[in-house]
C-alpha cells in the first residue's frame, strides 16, 4: 500500500517536471505540494523498509545478547537488547554436553554430500525433463511435481521401515540416500535447462556428440549460476532438518549439530542462556557463509530462470 | 541372529563412512541394537532424562556397569517428543534400543503393549535376590504398570509433588507458613498477588495448563473431585470437581493469582524470575531455583476436606519383547531397582526412591524425605487408564484451557465427561 | 522446431526399438522418488483403510471407515480452517510485502544491498530455531517484545496465550521468515526486466505507477506464480513452527493439519487415522496447486 501511493505521488512529481512551469499555471501550488508530498512519502517508504529491516535482524541480535547473560540480568531487566552481567556459561553448557566437532562434521557430511548428490541428479533428470524426448516425459514431470505436495511427516514411518529393511538407520547412506533427490530442485533446474539456446545441443550433436557428452560438457558449465544457488537453497535446508536426522540416527554420534542443538535447547527449561547459546551456534555457520556469500546469491537467483 | 546381520550391515557403513571423511570411525559403535563382543552383553537403554537429573541416571547406570563386569548398560537421552517418534517404528521393527523409557506419561505404556513390544517382567519379579522385587515398589505405580495380571514396566524414577514458595515474598506479605490448607492456600495465593493499576507484578501462584506436568488435578483432588473413576466412568463433572475448577477458575480470571496459558517452562520461569511466590512443581525443579537465588522453601501440598493428596509422576522403563538379551536387561532391571541402587539415587538426584521399604536411609535428606512423604497418599494422573493419552491431550487439557478463559465452568465439565465416556466407552 | 532435420528424425524412427538413453538420466531420481516418496504415499494410503497401530499385531481392515470418522471430527475441521487461514495470510502477506520492498530496493546501492541483506537474513535460520526465538522474544516474563511495550506503558499481550491472538502472530512471524526469500526472488525477475521496455513506457508519458503495473507486474508473472505456489505448499504442511511455537494451542488455536496428523500418528499412535488426515491434505494440496497453475496458464492465455 504505502509503496504504490509513494509511487503515485513520485510519479505526479515527474510529470509536473516533464511540463515544466509557466507563471500562468494555475496549478502550480498543487505541483509543489505534490512535489513534497512525493519526498514526505518517498522517505516515508524508505523509513518504513529500514524499520523492517531493523525487525527482521533485532530478534537475532537479541538472541546473541541473550547466550550471553546471566538470568539475573535477564530478568532484571527484559527490555535491555544487551547483556550488562556477561556469562560464558550458556555457551560452555552447549559444548560440555555435546561432542561438538564430531556433529559439525556428520552435518558436512549429510548437508554437503546430500547437496552434492542431489544437484547431480535432479541436473540429469530436469536435462533429460526439458532437451530429451521420451514416452511419459510429461506424466513422469507432474508426478515429480506432485511429490512436493507430500508432508514430510506423512511419509515418515513407511520410509524408516525401508531404511530399516535396507540396514541403513545410524548411516550416512540412511541419512543421505533417501533425500538424494528433490523436486524443487528438478523443477527450477528443467526451467533453466529450457531457456538454454537449442542450437548448443544441434552444434554438438552434429559433432557427433552423444546425449552425456551434451549433459556433462554443454549444459552443466552453462549452469553453474543456478546450480550455486539451488547448492545454497538445498544445503541451508539440509543444513536445518531436524526431524529427518533424529529419526534416522538414534545415537549423538550420528545427529546433526542443529538438530542435536535443537534438542538441547528444547531442553534447557529455565537455563535461557544455554538455550540460545544452543539457537547461536546453530546458526551460526551458515550466517556467516550466508554473509559472505550473499552478493553472489542474489545474483545466482536472478539467472535461475524464475524471472 | 538379528543383530549380527544388522552388524554387519553397519560395519559397512562405517567402511563407507571412513571412506567419506577421515576421522570418523568412533560413530559406528553401537546403538540401537544390542550386541555382545568379548563376553560382554551390550545393553542400550533410551531414555528422555534430558533436564537436570540426567547425571544421576547415568550414574547409576556407571554403577551397574561396574559392579557388573558381564554386562554393559549404554544410556542414550533425548527429549520425550524424540523418544515417542522414534521408539514406536524401531521396537516394531526390531531395530530399537533393549531397554527404553517410552514417555513421561505411565498411561503411554498400553500403547506399546497393544502393540506387542513390551516383555513382560512376571518371570522375573520375586523378592529374591536378582528379582525385581515389585511388592516394594508404591501400590499406584505396581497397579498402574500392571495389565491384565501381567508386569510390564519398573519405575524408572518417582516423583511427587509439593509446594515451592518464595520465602522473601512470604516475609514481606507478613505470612509466616507456607499454606496448610486448601482455605490457607487461597487466602495466601490472593494475599500475594501484588498488581497495581491492572498489571500484576507478582502473581500469588504459577499454575501451568500444557506441556507440563499435571497441577489442576491436584486442585481438584483437593477438593474430593477427580477426572475418570475406577470403572473409567468420567466424573470431571462431579459437583466436587466442578465446585474446585470454579474456585481456582475464578481466582486465576477474577484475582490474577496466576498467569494464564502457561507451559510448563513458562510457569517454572515465572517463579524463577521472582515473579510468582508459590508454584506447584516436582524434585527436579529445586536445583535451578536454588541458583537462580531464590530464598526457596519447600512444603507438602496443603490440604483439603479430601485429606492430604498429591499428583505422583513416574516414567516408566520397559524390555524391548524381542530383545536377544532379555535376562540381562531384566538382571539390570532388577537391580536398578533394588534398595541399594534406589538410596543411591535418592540421595544423588533429590527423588524419592521408588521403593517404600526405604524409610531410614532417605530420613538424612530433608527435601528427599518430604518428597517421599508424599508416596503413600499420591495418585498417578489418569492412572490406569487406556486411553489416557487422548483424555490429557483431547480433552483434559483443552478443558482447563477454556475454564481458565472464562468459559462455564459446568457446561465445560459436562462436555469433557461427554468426551471422556466416549473414550473409555463408560455407559454410565 | 516445426522442422526436424532428417537425422533426428531418424533417431525418431529407431526410437521405438533402441533403448532410450533418456531413461537412464531420469534413473536415480526415479528410483530414489519411487522408493522413498511415492511407495510410502501409497503405503500410508493402506495404511489409512485400516485400523492400523505401528508394529500391531492385527490391523483390521476397516474400508472407508476412517474417513468417515474425519468427516464428523470437529478437530480436523478446525485444524483444515486454521491451517488454510495461516496459508492465505501469510502466502498473500509474504508476496505483497516482498513485491513492495522488492520494489522499493530495486535500485542496487550499497544501502538497499544493506538491506537486501537484512531481509533475507531469516533464510538461513531453520523454523524450529526461529519457533524458539520468537517464543522467548514473546514472553511475557523475560521477552524483549513486552519489555518494551511495558517500557511505554502498554499492558503486555498475551500473544501466544490468547485464542485470539496465538493464531495471527504465529502468521506474523511466519511472514518475518519467508519475506526476504520471495522479496529476492521478485528482485531477480524485476531485474530481468529489459531497460528499453522501461525507457519506452516513460516516452509514452506513463508515471512510476502505470510503469509498475503496465511493466513490471506482467514481467513477473512467473515469479510471483512461483513464488506463490511455493509459500502455499509449505504454508498447507505447516509444523515445525507450530510445534516449536505453541505445540497446537491453546485450546488447538493454532493446530494446523500437520500437526494434528503428528498427534494422532505419534502421539497416540493412530496409524490408520493419521494416514487418512495426510490422504486428505495431499488431495488438497494437489487441488489448491492445480487451480493455481490453471488460473496463471489461463491468464497467459489472454
């Protein structure tokens, strides 16, 4: 709303500029004041966006002060953003009671090599999907797409029976096979692989080229932007599982930092230092990559396709 | 046979393990499934122990594995949420932990019964030594963990609960005892209640209604009412019950003694931040008020025209029916609740041992002993009761929701009794 | 396309014949979708015409039964209607408010990439956590949010204890999370929008607002399409939230399907009835999707 009026004003503004002014017009009080009403309400928007913005990253500033404080200073004072008593305890609580370094390396391992697995094969199917022709090329899309339409908990049961006939609860192929494939991911990949010139294939096939060398040499390296950015959205997502890793592995040693985390602070009752010192750490690994990484994927989603 | 091919199968996946990131070769021990490698039979136990008390289960269990070289207890804790979602497919397949403590709730051992997981104990049980000795253990938990004629769980640990109080706040209200009874302790919760201009600075008492343990039923069993009878008839509605839930309904919406709609962690943070001066909590809870600073006191539950009466909470602890290693585990069950093991774990964890035979050696303890005080006189929540689970959560709980915001009391009870009868299929 | 070159048409030919190398690109998908999606779909649907209790001994079958039983059951309608409030408010809150502040940081500065950045920030923080923070946020003993109202005076809300309230903030903070996603998704497709289109509009005299609607807006038609059919199949599963928030409460105010379905399937271990409430949920979602993409193709179409 605000920002379709400030548009509608800005707008007014520019017109009366384009026109430009003669001392005859009679509407020239309105102009100015159309004017300043389209700066009043432009720096409205931008004040309205900035508080926004301030409410988004608040909560997680409050939650860093939080890991910190000492209950005392919690609740002597709520409205406080930041601690006055520090206390190292929260976060000497999270790594006392977990084998931190080991979790860290189980979520590389399940988020990574899931990722890695699952950018392969939905780059094959979404290629097969959108250059190939075959009998059920059509059915067999919107049944992948269907897929995306099942609760996860739905499902829940029926597949650790099978990872349990298969021998693979408490295993990084438990924990990664299964969620080797998205439909998402082959959905946004078969959009980019479609807006890729037909004549890279022709070119290719007439070098004798068969259908791999295609994949592999032509339409992979022309992908690497949306393949980047659906490694980050699948990772992240990975990287936060948490019923999935619980149920799979019942033993510390095999879970994932967020979920073991997660479990820890669920648990904390009134130690609210070591809960969100548990919150903290969970986050922080992909904050930081997100961080440092993020101008290259607002890029990466501009070329997914999904313009 | 079982757990050899399962083994087998997870040496492979450590070899595929190791291939895939170096160091990893200490997460393919064992878990889940029970082993035995050099003579010693490996037991895994889950358990939900994740608060406070948690050391001292894992003591014991140090314990047993010290003084029984043979045999090798792992214990492995996660939240009850986990334990409920994981437990029901691994035992049905075979491919869960030995031994497991199912829920918080006794009532959610029918569950696992219904669906053939559970061994039952009646070999095992005796006084003798080496048996698990049940005609100690408190008769609302033997009756509770009895079905059919048959054994099936131990109590893994019991509680009671009593009256936690502020005693700075009592001082400066110019109350010198904690409330005796139940005319004491409405007069108390309101003189305590503090609130100026509309907001309440400190509430007279911390009462929670979801993910917590039981409170209403204690003041309701206060008062002579109850929630289900012994022929699982609902008598929520009784003139007792519904004379109670109107009282503590109406100090709760008309005298703000208490917060409303909080959960168990919210009520617990409530007293904690010196923000209520009495609450209604179990052994675990001391610890943390302690550090938190609280001038804390500690009485038994006031009573009512009922007599004295209290909630009693006990965790259940089952053998998986097709566990490879059931003597052991029983051995270990028998063991865990002998007296020696019992006054151990009183003394470290601050519970009541679930043993009553145990008089004397909890007597050092002032706190342990108040709690254990208790045993004789205090009811499990829905004790026996089949259907427990859906009675708490579909109706039991929405029920004190509706009242503590106002609705009729009456109408609500007769409502959830309706419910109730449908459930248990009471034709009263 | 209309003219196939002689080869390919060959290729065509010996197609009926020769194995199709297509397949095996489509192979691992497949396989890892038949066996751990749509084998337990079908599975669970089994399971949902029966009596069924994980690892009973008998489940009888019990037909249609637990159907029925939903149909009459006040808790799944009451789960359908908060589930499909939260999926319209927070669906149309996270697309309208990401398009504004999509438009309104369009221009690439060093501030609006601030920004950008701010808002996209919930992304990387998983459900549960952000269900933690904004319970605590939210309290009324220790939160931040209270805090600060109490500081100018307000009585605190009971935002997660009320009936009334519980319900729209946990769409508020549903939004908070999603917001940044869709808000970047909308700024990738604006800046797809070809310059000359923009330059060409402004000639013909049309204001920033015309320019949004005559321009923009049909541009992103497929971004907003995707964007929201993704926030309505996620908002249709909601769980994590829920559970980590306000666990279906109070008084089921905020119980969404998922979560209903939680309780039944592992709480009090109805199977065969927990499976029904998922059968019923992917038919709707599957309806709900379809009416969406069959609305946007039909606008294509004019």
């Amino acid at each position: 709303m605000a920002t379709s009026e400030t548009l509608m004003h800005h707008g007014a503004a520019v017109d009366g500029h384009r026109r430009g002014h003669t001392p005859a017009d009679k509407t020239t009080g309105p102009r100015n004041l159309a004017r300043v009403a389209g700066r009043i309400g432009a720096a409205l928007s931008w004040l309205v966006v900035v508080i926004g913005a301030l409410a988004i990253v608040l909560p997680f500033v409050w939650m860093v002060g939080v890991a910190f404080r000492t209950n005392g200073d919690l609740y002597a004072d709520p409205s406080r953003l930041w601690p006055q008593q520090w206390t190292l305890h929260g976060i000497r609580a999270v790594l006392d009671q977990l084998p931190f370094v080991r979790l860290l390396i189980n979520t590389f391992v399940f988020a990574g090599g899931t990722t890695l697995l699952l950018l392969l094969f939905d780059s094959m199917t979404a290629f097969a999907l959108a250059r190939l022709r075959f009998r059920g090329r059509n059915v067999l899309f919107l049944l992948i797409l269907a897929t995306l339409m099942v609760p996860f908990q739905v499902t829940l049961v029926p597949v650790f029976l099978t990872i349990f006939h298969l021998g693979w609860l408490n295993s990084y192929q438990g924990l990664i096979i299964p969620r080797a494939t998205s439909a998402l991911g082959i959905f946004l990949l078969r959009q980019f692989f479609q807006q890729l010139p037909r004549e890279l294939d022709e070119a290719a096939r007439i070098d004798g080229a068969g259908n791999f060398t295609i994949y592999w040499r032509i339409i992979l390296p022309n992908a690497k932007p949306v393949l980047a950015t659906l490694f980050i959205i699948q990772f992240a997502a990975l990287w936060n599982d948490f019923l999935w890793p619980l149920v799979i592995s019942s033993q510390t040693q095999m879970q994932t930092l967020p979920a073991a985390l997660t479990l820890f602070s669920s648990q904390s009752g009134v130690d609210h230092a070591a809960l969100m010192a548990g919150a903290a750490i969970s986050l922080a690994p992909l904050a930081i990559a997100f961080l440092l990484l993020q101008r290259y994927f607002v890029q990466g989603v501009a070329t997914t396709g999904i313009k | 046979m079982k757990g050899s091919v399962i083994n087998m199968r997870r040496s492979a996946a450590c070899l595929g393990a190791a291939l895939a990131a170096v160091t990893l070769t200490a997460g393919c021990g064992n878990n889940g499934v029970s082993t035995s490698s050099g003579g010693v039979v490996q037991l895994s136990m889950l358990t939900g122990f994740t608060g406070p008390d948690e050391p001292a289960y894992q003591a014991l269990v140090a314990e047993f594995n010290k003084t029984h070289p043979d045999i090798h207890v792992t214990m492995t804790v996660e939240p009850w949420a986990t334990v409920a979602q994981k437990l029901p497919a691994s035992w049905a397949t075979g491919a869960g932990p030995d031994l497991a403590t199912p829920s918080s709730d006794p009532g959610s051992i029918f569950s696992y019964i219904k669906t053939n997981s559970v061994l039952p104990l009646d070999s095992a049980v005796g006084s003798a030594d080496g048996k698990i000795d049940a005609g100690a253990f408190p008769s609302a938990v033997r009756d509770a963990f009895t079905v059919d004629g048959k054994l099936y769980a131990v109590p893994a640990n019991m509680a009671t609960l009593a009256l936690y109080y502020n005693k700075d706040m009592f001082t400066a209200a110019g109350i010198s005892n904690p409330p005796a009874t139940q005319d004491d302790f409405v007069a108390d919760a309101k003189k305590l209640t503090v609130s100026s201009g509309g907001t309440v600075s400190q509430y007279g008492l911390s009462l929670a209604d979801n993910q917590t343990i039981q409170m209403w039923p204690i003041l309701q069993w206060m008062n002579g009412g109850d929630i289900v009878d012994g022929h699982g008839c609902a008598v929520v509605n009784s003139a007792a019950s519904v004379s109670a839930l109107t009282k503590w309904s109406q100090l709760v919406i008309q005298n703000h003694i208490s917060p409303i709609g909080q959960s168990g962690a919210d009520a617990d943070t409530l007293f904690a931040s010196r923000k209520a001066a009495m609450e209604i909590n179990g052994p675990w809870a001391a610890a943390g008020y302690k550090s938190a600073g609280i001038n804390l006191g500690i009485a038994e539950v006031p009573v009512g025209p009922a007599g004295p009466i209290t909630l009693a909470s006990t965790v259940p602890l089952m053998i998986e029916r097709n566990t490879p290693h059931a003597a052991q585990a029983e051995q270990f069950l028998a063991w865990y609740t002998g007296k020696t093991a019992q006054a151990q774990f009183s003394q470290s964890s601050g519970f009541p041992p679930a043993r009553t035979d145990l008089g004397d050696a909890v007597a050092a303890n002032p706190t342990v002993a108040l709690f254990a005080k208790a045993l004789p006189y205090a009811k499990l929540y829905l004790a026996g009761q089949p259907q427990a689970t859906s009675i708490d959560t579909d109706v039991y709980i929405p029920m004190i929701q509706q009242i503590e915001r106002g609705a009729n009391v009456k109408s609500a009870a007769d409502s959830a009794a309706q419910k109730i009868n449908q459930l248990t299929g009471c034709k009263s | 396309m209309a003219t196939l070159n002689p080869s390919s048409r060959a290729a065509g030919g010996r197609r009926r014949w020769r194995f199709n190398t297509a397949y095996l690109f489509v192979a691992p998908s497949v396989v890892l979708i038949a066996v751990f999606i749509a084998e337990p779909i079908v599975q669970s649907g089994w399971m949902s015409l029966h009596n069924w209790t994980i690892g009973g001994s008998d489940n009888p079958f019990t037909g249609l039964a637990n159907y029925r039983a939903l149909w009459h059951d006040s808790r799944f309608w009451n789960a359908l209607r908060v589930t499909v409030i939260y999926t319209g408010a927070v669906t149309v809150g996270q697309v309208g408010l990401g398009l504004a502040i999509a438009s309104r940081l369009r221009r690439t500065t060093w501030f609006s990439s601030l920004l950008r950045t701010a808002y996209f920030f919930p992304f990387v923080a998983s459900l549960v956590v952000v269900g933690i923070v904004w319970k605590f946020l939210l309290d009324p003993q220790v939160g931040l949010v209270d805090g600060w109202l109490g500081g100018l005076g307000f009585s605190a809300p009971q935002w997660l204890q009320s009936t009334s309230l519980a319900l729209p903030t946990v769409i508020a903070v549903g939004i908070w999370k999603n917001v940044g996603f869709t808000m970047i998704v909308l700024l990738a497709g604006m800046q797809q929008v070809p310059a000359d289109l923009y330059e060409a509009a402004m000639l013909d005299g049309a204001g920033p607002w015309r320019r949004f609607t005559a321009v923009t807006l049909p541009a992103l038609r497929p971004a907003l399409l995707f964007t929201t059919l993704i926030a309505t199949i996620t908002g249709l599963q909601l769980f994590d939230l829920v559970f980590a928030m306000t666990g279906g409460g109070p008084v089921f105010s905020t119980e969404s399907i998922v979560m209903y379905l939680y309780e039944k399937g592992f709480v009090e271990f109805q199977m065969g009835y927990a499976s029904a409430i998922a059968w019923v949920l992917f038919v709707v979602i599957l309806a709900v999707s379809a009416v969406q993409l069959r609305v946007a193709r039909n606008r294509d179409g004019d």
